[in-house]
C-alpha cells in the first residue's frame, strides 16, 4: 500500500508522492527516489543519523515516534534546526504517514 506524502524541496515547491509502506523506506530515500535534493545534499551519511542532511520540518500533525539519543544529538548540532524538526532518514514511512507534508531544511 503507498500513502501520499507531500515533500516541500529547498526551492519551496510542493512535491506530493506515493510511498510505499511495504519497501521499510524512510523520508530521505523517498526524496533521494524522487531526486527532490540535488545528487549528494541529502543523506550524505547513509541515513545512520551521522549527518543533518536529511534534516526536515515537520509541518502537519502526526504523530512521530520519539527521536532516538543519536537523532536528539545529531539535530543539537545542526543548523537550521527548528522545534518541529527531524531527520528524515529516521523516519520510517508506515501508513499512519498518510498525509504528512515535510519541508526539507535549507543546506548548511
């Protein structure tokens, strides 16, 4: 099953795109996928929480799973960083995402 997910690229463009929930795939390979971020701007690490690349805004009313200590850690060092803001490589989509818009956070 995919869920709609609506990704706002660093231009402020709106980008709404089907995600499959069945493929354990997170917010930063969806973007990767869809190539909303430049070759080499977005999940620079891999998606291990070791870089802020994939940093987003989150900006609908979801529920997210609680930031892991490397996730709270890694944000402590990021620029840009906002109250709603997480990584997008921990956040695995599932259907309870249906919906969700993120903005993806500027470059450093």
């Amino acid at each position: 099953m995919d869920v709609k997910i609506t990704i706002i690229d660093r231009d402020g463009e709106k980008h709404t795109v089907d995600a499959p929930t069945d493929m354990a795939m997170n917010i930063m390979e969806l973007v990767r996928s869809y190539e909303l971020a430049p070759e080499g701007t977005i999940g620079v690490c891999g998606g291990m929480a070791m870089c802020a690349s994939c940093q987003c805004y989150i900006q609908s009313h979801h529920e997210l799973h609680e930031k892991s200590d490397d996730e709270e850690a890694m944000l402590s060092e990021a620029f840009n960083v906002e109250e709603n803001s997480r990584l997008g490589c921990q956040i695995q989509i599932t259907e309870n995402l249906e919906g969700l818009v993120v903005e993806l956070a500027p470059e450093e």
